[in-house]
C-alpha cells in the first residue's frame, strides 16, 4: 500500500558539526550501550506557527516526538525565559550560554510560513556548548502535511544526535473492536488518521503489510470460519489464499511477494510459503502439534516459529531453504510470539514467567531477559525497522492497548489510536 505521498523536499542547508564533514559527524548518543544519559533539548514555538490554524501546533507535536523517542528530555515552556523564546533563529541571534545556563544541551530553532496553501518549514538544532550546528534543514509541503513535516523534523533530530533513523514518521497496522468484531486498522504513530482497511463486520485477525505496502494478508471468519486472504492495494484486488478445513494464522512476509503462515488441521500443522504472483504454495516445514507464529530473519535465511514438539509450546529455528531445527527456549513453560530485530542480533517473544511478559534473546537462544513486569498480559511483540523500538500490547487498565518501549525495555509509553481494544500491532512500511 503506498503511502499518501508527502511532497518534502530537504533542502540541506548545513550539516556542520564543529569544523567536520558529515561524514565525520558527532553522535551525541550511543543508544545500543547498557546505559545513555539522556539529551536536554529545548523547542521554543517556532517563528510564525500561530500565524495560521493549520500549523499552530507544531512545535508541541515535535516537543511529544522527542520525549516519546526516549532519548531525549523536553525542557518545559516554564523553564525558558521570555527573552529567549523571542530571539531569532539564526546563530547569530541565539544567546548559547543563556540556553546553557538553563540545563539546555540542544536547542531546535524554527520559522513557518504559509503561502497559497505551501507550508515552508526553516529549522536548525544547535549545540549550547559552542554553537555548532547539528542539524539546519528547509521542508516544503502542502499546509495539510504539517504533521508529517513535523514527524520527519522529529526524526532527522534523532538521527542527527544518534546515528539512527526515528519512528515518529512510521505506521502502525493492527486490529481492533470488540470480542466478536474486529477489523484492520492503519495509523500514524502519533494516532492521527487512523484508516480502517477492513469492513467485514466479522473477526478479522493476523494482519502484515508486504514490506512494500503492496499487499496485505490476514485472516478473516467473514465466511464462517478462518479463511486466510490477501489484498493487492494497486489492483484493489482480493485473493484466497487458503480456505482449506482448519486454522491458518501467524502471516509474515519471506519477501515483497512471498508470505509465510501456518495452517492447523486435525492433528497436523504446516507451516507454508505462498507466492502471491503465481498464487502457488510450498511446503517449509510440517508435523503432528501445534506450529505456529513463523517470521523469518531480514536476510531470509532464517525461520522462527513455536511448536509443543516437547511438550508446551516452545521456540524454534529452522535455516532455510532447508536446514536443522534448533530448539531455543527451554525456561518457561509457555513461550510464543517471537519475531526477529531486523538489526538480526535478537528476538522478541512472551514468556509465561507467572504472568505473560516481554522478553528477548540472542538469536541463538542466549541471553534471555524479561522486559516487562507489569503482571498483565502482554502479547505480539515485534521490532522497529531499526532494531531499536518493541511495540506490543498490553491488558494493563483492563483493555488491549498498543504499547512501545526501547529494545532494552525503558521508556514504555501507552499508544492511543481507537476506543476499542487493539490488538496484533506491526510497524508498517
């Protein structure tokens, strides 16, 4: 599914970091060690935001941005002075020590202005300490795009200060509605233009996106019973997948055009690959019990899935095309859920350690930790596109809610799309 396009163009201004080319950039945060000190940053409201209704509030979507990225402390209004919130934006104009004197590690300076419907965004990041420039970049989109311009802003400042590329411009896919009626959603991070891709009325389950947005595959009992389908967003199209006797459940994506899921009859699972183009299907891996939850590693050469092969539901790997099982959760006597961080050093799984939490391990099995400990029940884990962000949910407050927090469990936050329990969330492209 293409995504609505957002006509930005970033035009580099400057990227300078004290006398270095940006390929010798400073990274302000090692944000894959043990432990950050988090970076104070102040983002006064930009010059000529309030000038007109459509962008009044962009300063406030940057400043929730930041905060929820984890990496970064917002300074509150109360804290800046007057005289500082009216200087310019220009270095010239920026009083550095007053800034530091206030705590402040990096302050963003902005001016917005509106002509015939065009938004034009001119932001800089500097450095307090001694002025340098760690970020000035100028956005152009229509006046409606605003918060997408903000979200990319959010983002280049987080790539600038860490090396990594943000979230505050990614989707999130998932399903939500009540106990016999539940559909396919689509949002922005932040839970603006949530967009329902499914109408069935019925119990629809087990949504991914290809990872080109061309396709979507989940499960819907809109005929009766569990039927797996995909729709081609370019066609507008629908395709049976399976519709065969059982449960086909736990979709993910080999490729942009091959989708792996599992399919339970009687006594016997499979787990198959189906191509989408020539509607065929093959056979990865198949035995009495229960196998289920597959996802495959970023460089395709790797299977995860869950089977009760010894007993309870467990967690494996298989090497593909064709290779060994290798069993990698022995702890625990319920583990499911698992997914690969696309950076390919470890998975995320539940595990049932008196209530059912977030953990993660190396991919080989090793190093098992426990993220939440909350005593909910915490469900579908999955990465970021950058390795760094766990989004899952979780029944604390009483009700499925949408739930993120960083690789190493810090920083959990609530995400609020819809009124309704949600469920099954993924990263969309």
């Amino acid at each position: 599914m293409k995504r609505n396009s957002v006509l930005i163009i970033a035009l580099a201004l400057a990227c300078v970091m004290i006398c270095a080319g940006a390929a010798n950039a400073k990274v302000y945060l090692d944000v894959y060690g043990t432990t950050f000190k988090k970076i104070t940053i102040g983002v006064p409201a930009f010059k000529g935001e309030k000038t007109d209704k459509s962008t009044s509030g962009m300063s406030d979507v940057l400043n929730r941005d930041l905060d929820l990225s984890g990496f970064f402390i917002t300074a509150p209004a109360s804290l800046i002075d007057k005289e500082l919130l009216d200087e310019g934006i220009e270095k010239s104009q920026v009083k550095f020590a007053s800034w530091r004197s206030i705590g402040i590690d990096l302050v963003c300076k902005a001016r917005v202005q509106v002509v015939g419907g065009e938004l034009s965004l001119e932001a800089y990041v500097y450095d307090t300490l001694d002025g340098s420039i760690l970020l000035a970049k100028r956005y152009k989109a229509n006046t409606g795009e605003w918060r997408r311009v903000t979200h990319r802003l959010a983002d280049d400042i987080i790539f600038a200060a860490t090396g990594e590329k943000g979230i505050c411009s990614s989707r999130i896919l998932f399903t939500a509605g009540r106990r016999n009626l539940k559909e396919v959603y689509l949002s922005d991070f932040d839970g603006q233009n949530v967009t329902r891709l499914t109408n069935y009325r019925s119990i629809t389950v087990s949504p991914s996106l290809s990872p080109n947005g061309k396709y979507l595959a989940y499960t819907s009992y809109k005929d009766g019973r569990p039927n797996l389908y995909v729709t081609d967003f370019s066609s507008k199209s629908e395709m049976f997948v399976d519709r065969s006797e059982g449960m086909k459940i736990g979709t993910a994506w080999l490729n942009n055009s091959t989708l792996v899921y599992s399919h339970t009859s009687g006594r016997t699972s499979t787990i198959f690959a189906f191509d989408v183009g020539s509607r065929s299907k093959r056979v990865i891996l198949q035995r009495d019990g229960i196998l289920t939850s597959p996802t495959v590693s970023a460089d395709g050469s790797r299977l995860v899935f869950v089977s009760d092969m010894y007993g309870t539901p467990q967690i494996f790997s298989k090497g593909l095309p064709s290779g060994e099982v290798k069993r990698l959760t022995y702890s625990g006597r319920y583990n499911s859920a698992p997914s690969y961080s696309p950076k390919g050093d470890l998975i995320v799984f539940i595990c049932n350690v008196g209530s059912f939490e977030v953990c993660t391990m190396n991919v080989d099995g090793s190093n098992q930790k426990v993220l939440t400990n909350d005593g909910a029940v915490n469900d579908s884990p999955q990465f970021s596109s950058c390795g760094r962000y766990i989004i899952y949910t979780s029944s604390r407050g009483g009700i499925n809610k949408v739930n993120v927090m960083l690789f190493n469990g810090e920083n959990k936050r609530t995400l609020r799309f819809t009124d309704f329990a949600e469920e099954q969330p993924r990263f969309a492209p």
